[in-house]
C-alpha cells in the first residue's frame, strides 16, 4: 500500500468513526425527545414531530459518514451493524411515513382546541359586557341609575362622581358597550385567523420535512443493499475442480 493510500484509508476510517459517534448521540437526542411523555395530547405531538424533522439532518449526516465508500477497508465486526443501520433506515422511512396522517389529524384537532379556548374568552368578555348593559337597562328610577353608573365610572370610592344627566349618560355608556362587543369580536376573529395561519404554517412546514425525511431514509436503504447481502468465507466457496491431466 502506498502513502496516498494509506492516508486515504485513514481519512476514511476517520470519517466512519465520526459518523457512528453523530447518529450515536443524535439517537440518545431523539429518545430524549419523548421525555416525559404526554401521548394523545396533540399540542405535545406535534412539537415532538417538529423536533424530530429538525434533527434529522444529524443522523443522515452520520448515516452518510457511516456507509462511505461501502465496503473498502470494512472492519469484519462492522458487517452485522452496517446491516442493522440499512435495515434501521427502511424502519425510519416507514416511521416518517406514517406520521404523515398524525401530523395532519393533530393539526385539526390543535385547531378546535385553539377555537374553543379563543371562543371561550370571546363568551366570558361579552357576558361581562352584557351584564352590564343590563345593569344599566333595568335601573328605572334616576337614583337607582345614579347608583348603577357610580359603580362602574367611579374611580375615587370617597368622591361621588358628577352626574348631570344620568340618562344621556345611560345611553352614552350603552353605546360605547355595543362598540366594545364589535371590538372585542373583531379582535376574536382576528386571534383566530392568525392563529390558524400560524398553525397551517407550522403544519405544512411540519409535513413537508416528514416526506423529506422519508424519502431521504428510503434511498439510503436503498443505496446500501450491499451491507444486506451476507459475505460467504472464502472456505465456503466451491473449489474449481481441477481438470485430469492426461498422459
């Protein structure tokens, strides 16, 4: 063997050893991911399967590294862990795969939780508001109103505040109440679009990364089909049969 080639194995040996050590720690991260675990609450599936596309590119940079230059300079032990990492890329293509109909359902069901909570505190502000619309319509008599719009404008509880017209200023209040509501649904309606925009981005970032993923795994079991094919001794090998030499 010459120089060159000698420092060509060793640059290949070198970067074999890096590669098993990424996708080493890269498995140790996924694992990690899953801790603690809160299966069937779609908020917390779907950030997990945004952490694993994110960290993808670190286990096929390892797998990569691992199957360089296929076969030269292979170390005997490796042949059974070239094998099981081959057959580990097809597991993982399949895993990505099959995400694809979770990340899709947990995103509408993400959505109708972030509906219900956005409509929850829409009904809670209007009921506030029409309670006190209603505080204000029922007080019939002046010094009842007087009472009614005390407590709601007052600011200093030993200072009355100034009233000159309670019913104009019923009916001012009572205005200002229907403009509040329009607001405060205007506002609601606002949350969730962006709320939803926010969320199909997410999604779609989410689901495109899966079949990137996926795809990226399959090739590579593809591609290594060399690593599955179980090497015969040379001593298991048939030997030529030697033609009689005749006299």
């Amino acid at each position: 063997m010459s120089f060159a080639e000698s420092q060509l194995s060793q640059s290949t040996k070198m970067i074999r050893l890096v590669g098993y050590i990424l996708f080493v720690l890269a498995s140790f991260d996924t694992i990690g991911l899953f801790f603690p675990p809160a299966f069937f609450n779609p908020v917390w599936e779907l950030q997990v399967m945004g952490r694993l596309v994110d960290s993808v590119p670190v286990p096929l940079i390892g797998l990569v590294m691992i199957f360089f230059a296929e076969q030269a300079d292979r170390l005997r032990v490796e042949r059974l862990p070239l094998r099981v990492l081959s057959w580990a890329c097809l597991v993982l293509a399949v895993i990505h795969f099959a995400m694809l109909p979770l990340g899709l359902g947990n995103t509408w069901r993400v959505n109708n939780r972030n509906n219900v909570q956005i409509g929850s505190a829409l009904s809670q502000q209007t009921i506030a508001i029409d309670n006190t619309g209603t505080k204000l319509k029922q007080a019939s008599s002046e010094e009842e109103l007087l009472k009614v719009i005390g407590s709601l404008v007052r600011v200093d509880p030993n200072q009355p505040p100034t009233i000159r017209d309670p019913k104009a200023l019923r009916e001012q209040m009572l205005k200002e109440l229907g403009t509040t509501t329009a607001r405060v649904r205007a506002e609601s309606d606002a949350t969730k679009s962006a709320t939803l925009q926010n969320l199909l981005r997410t999604s779609a970032k989410l689901n495109l990364g899966t079949i990137a993923s996926a795809i990226a795994y399959f090739f590579i079991w593809r591609m290594t089909s060399w690593a599955r094919v179980k090497r015969r001794s040379r001593k298991s090998e048939p030997q030529e049969s030697q033609p009689e030499s005749t006299t």
